[in-house]
C-alpha cells in the first residue's frame, strides 16, 4: 500500500496534477508512513535521473504554520530538477504555486546525529544564500493534514538560490529583514529570527530529524530552512521580488 501511494504522488508531483487528500482514502496512515511515502516517492525521481541534491524545513515560522493549519516543522528532499537556474518560473507543469522567501545552507560535512549542535553546524558550512522557494501542493485547495504534506514531500516544486555566496561569519544570519513585493507591491515581511529563533537552528532540528529516521546530510547538500513569512499565490504575468535586508535581492518572473 505505501509503495502504491508512493508511486501515484510520484506522478502527481511529476505532472504537476493535483489529487485527493491521502489521508482522505487511507485515515489510518501517520506521519511516520507519510515520511517513508516520501522518501519512496523520491526514490522513483531519483530512479528516473533526478538526483537528490538537498533537504528543506517547511513550518518553520509561526506564519507558515498558521497559513496551513499544521503547527509543526516538516522536511522534504530537494531533487535536481527542482532547481531554477534562471528566475523564470513556468506555470507549465504547476498547480497553485505559491512563492517565499527562505536562508538556505550548503554544507561541505557531513551531518548527522541526534547530538548535533548549531556548532557544528556552523562548522559544516560552505556558504550560505538567499533563497526563494516555489511550494504547490498536489492537494486540492492547498489543504491537507500533517500526514498528507509529509507524503507529498512537503508541497515542494522549485526553488531558486542567489547567486552570491555568503560566509556563515558574513552578517547576523538571525537579523536579515525580508520583504516580499508582489508586481511592485510590498506583500509580506518579516525578520530571519522568524524561523526557529534562527536559521541554523533549522538545520540543527533537520539533522536530528533525520538521524531518527536513519539519514543525514551529505557534503554538498542545499539546505532550505523554511519560508520566513507567509507564501505568496502568483500566476502567470506576475514578478516576485525579495529584498534580504544587506543581502542581494531575489526576483523570479512568472511565465505562461
Ligand atoms: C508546506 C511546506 C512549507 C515552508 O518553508 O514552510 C514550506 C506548505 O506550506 O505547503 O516549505
Ligand atoms: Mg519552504
């Protein structure tokens, strides 16, 4: 039963074709079959040629927990074809994207553990980027129970890194203050402390998530640590811009 609903949320995210709630069909399923879901649903990307290349925290700030009803953090699995390498995103293959602003990590250790702490992560870190995350969730109405998300590997599509690197020792990486604009207008703001007090400590619950279901963080690996205000809806026609306060801004054009 997990490996059939593995394969049809699989296809879901692959086709960009939005379904019923799982947990609609299956009431008995929880959060602990949600994450083996979504770990055999990435398996079959990966099967497919789409490697992983990261892990995200979703739910990390009161706002995003609030606009989705589910008070806890999640995390998902980046894959290659997730990544934007330009700032264009195509409704092409989307269902309701929803667009925000995130501090994503690129470690260059390993990472792992249920005793691991910001140091070491701190330690681990290459560099650190701006980053806009594109979330669209394969249920209807963007609406969903923990369990659902999880499986659906935490409602992740694209996302889009800065392109200057930062050092971990750059700046305050508690203080950024960020603004969303929507088409020129100022949307939503908030401070980078939103998330989890900060930003590392993101990571930090990441790898102890992880090393309780039996994983870690490889070199290399990108790491989003989750949306610091609320997602905005965008549809084609639309400019997202977000100013990292003392950071490069991000912008991402919404195309047809
Ligand atoms: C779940 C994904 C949340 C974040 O950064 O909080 C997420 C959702 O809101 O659909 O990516
Ligand atoms: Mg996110």
């Amino acid at each position: 039963m997990i490996t059939e609903i593995a394969n049809k949320i699989y296809l879901h995210q692959k086709n960009g074709l939005e379904m019923e709630k799982i947990t609609n069909h299956y009431p008995e399923l929880d959060v602990n079959n949600a994450y083996e879901i979504q770990k055999l649903s990435i398996d079959f990307a990966i099967k497919n040629g789409d490697p992983l290349i990261g892990l995200k925290m979703g739910l990390t700030s009161i706002a995003k927990q609030k606009s989705v009803n589910v008070d806890e953090p999640i995390y998902g699995r980046l894959t290659k074809s997730m990544e934007l390498e330009n700032a264009e995103l195509s409704m092409e293959g989307t269902i309701h994207p929803r667009v925000e602003p995130e501090i994503a990590f690129v470690i260059n250790k390993p990472l792992f553990g249920n005793d691991v702490t910001a140091a070491d992560v701190w330690d681990a870190t290459e560099y650190i980027v701006p980053a806009l995350e594109v979330i669209d969730s394969r249920y209807k109405n963007f609406s969903f129970t923990l369990t659902d998300v999880v499986a659906d590997n935490a409602s992740s599509s694209k996302f889009i890194m800065g392109k200057n690197a930062y050092s971990p020792t750059y700046t305050s990486w508690d203080k950024i203050q960020v603004d969303l604009f929507k088409n020129g207008v100022k949307v939503q703001s908030g401070v980078s402390s939103d998330v989890l007090d900060h930003p590392v400590q993101s990571v930090v619950k990441l790898v102890k998530m992880l090393s309780k279901d039996g994983y870690n963080l490889e070199p290399g690996m990108i790491i989003l640590t989750g949306g610091i205000t609320e997602a905005i809806h965008v549809e084609a026609g639309d400019v997202v811009e977000a100013h990292f306060e003392g950071l490069e801004n991000m912008i991402l054009h919404v195309k047809k």
